[in-house]
C-alpha cells in the first residue's frame, strides 16, 4: 500500500488539527483525525512532544534572559524545569529570584524561590529546583 498517497487522502478526509477538538462522535481529537480519548500517545509520540516543548523553553530563555547561558549545566535545568511549568511570562515576574541568580547569589536565589506561592503549589518539585539553584 503506498502510505504516502493514504496520508494525502486522510489529510483531506479528516483535516489537520493542531488543537485538540471534539469529532463528530463527541470524542477529544487532534492532528490527523487521533482519537486520543480512547487511543492516546504512544511512548515515542510523547517523547518527541517533550523534546519540542524544551526546545521552545531553550528559546523563551534566550530571547527573555540571555545571560541563562552562563550558568552551569544543572542551574540551567533548574530554570528551564521552571520556565516549563510556570510558562516565561509568569517566571519573569519572579524578579528577585533571577536577580540573585544573574548576579550568582545561588543561596539567595534558591531561598527566595522557596518564598513564593509556586513552591508552596509545587512542593517537592519546588525543593529539588532550589536545590539545582543553590549547589549547581
């Protein structure tokens, strides 16, 4: 079976969706007609979304903090794994704690994350982070 002139077809037949949508059946759809209220995501569907949401957070940090870059390796997980989670607008109203950070007071940094609405909501996610911050 030629797939290439299947997809062309399924293509045309289902449309393309980039957001999820209810079907004509009433059942959470995306892409190319996935069921994915009864089929799902496969491991590796999920893997590649992952990768692409990292990437899209890389850039955020670059375009809003550039200086992310000279941190070390793990403090560089620690925001990225922040940036992901809160979303970059809502990282940059964090300005005391990218403050510290910039200017390499990690200790100060990690604590005053730790003061924040975000790491009462995100508890152990949020003391790992500061951790990453702290000891890099």
């Amino acid at each position: 079976m030629n797939t290439t002139e299947l997809a062309k077809q399924l293509r045309i037949d289902e449309g393309v969706r980039s957001r999820m949508y209810k079907d004509s059946v009433g059942k959470w759809t995306v892409g190319v007609g996935r069921n994915i209220e009864d089929n799902g995501l496969r491991d590796n569907e999920i893997e590649l979304m992952l990768q692409n949401d990292i990437a899209d957070v890389e850039k955020q940090l670059d375009r809003a903090l550039p200086w992310w870059r000279s941190l070390s390796d793990v403090r560089q997980q620690a925001l990225a794994n922040m940036c992901f989670n809160l979303g970059i607008a809502k990282l940059l109203t964090f300005k005391t704690t990218l403050s510290h950070l910039q200017a390499g007071r990690y200790s100060q940094a990690a604590d005053s994350a730790l003061a924040s609405l975000w790491a009462v909501q995100v508890g152990q996610r949020a003391q790992r982070i500061a951790e990453q911050i702290r000891k890099g």
